[in-house]
C-alpha cells in the first residue's frame, strides 16, 4: 500500500497479467477503485478497472508511483443518479 504524509491509504501495488509467474508484473491502481466483499468466510478484494486499461499501465517504480484509476467512459451509461437540474429565477415582465 501507499500512503500520503498524513498516512491515509492512496493506492495499492498489485501484480497483474503473467502465467505461472513469468510475464507477471507490478502495478500500482487507486484504493478508491478497490472494494472488498466476503464470498463465504473468505475476503474478496475487487477491482472496477478494464482489463486492458490495466494492461496499458505502467510497471510500478517506487520513486515514479503511476496510480491507475477507473476511467469513466461517457458513452457508457452511469448508475449513478443525474445532479439536479439548475433551476432559474422566474422572470417578470417588463
């Protein structure tokens, strides 16, 4: 993990892609993009972040940190609620 100067947790090095070891390589992704859920009495961390997006990213160097976050698509549709219309002040004729 990687902390800030106060200690909070930014991100997390993970290892990504490789078979049996080999090709295998580290990554660092925002702990925002992290959440974790138990499956049984195991916990499960999961990551909301593409594949190939993860693939692009650069290797982690401990002095150049590179911290990959979920991009959000616009063509994708939110699940999240739309914010409010603005609402204007009526008007009065002159």
């Amino acid at each position: 993990m990687l902390a800030d100067r106060t200690g909070a947790v930014e991100a997390a090095v993970i290892e990504f892609g490789g078979f049996l070891g080999i090709g295998m390589r580290k990554i660092v992704i925002s702990w925002s993009d992290l959440r974790f859920e138990t499956d049984g009495k195991q916990l499960v961390a999961v990551l909301d972040i593409p594949r190939d997006q993860l693939r692009a990213a650069s290797d982690y160097k401990p002095d150049q940190p590179n911290i990959v976050t979920k991009v959000i698509d616009p063509l994708m549709p939110s699940t999240e609620p739309p914010p409010p219309a603005a609402t204007e002040p009526p008007t009065v004729p002159r």
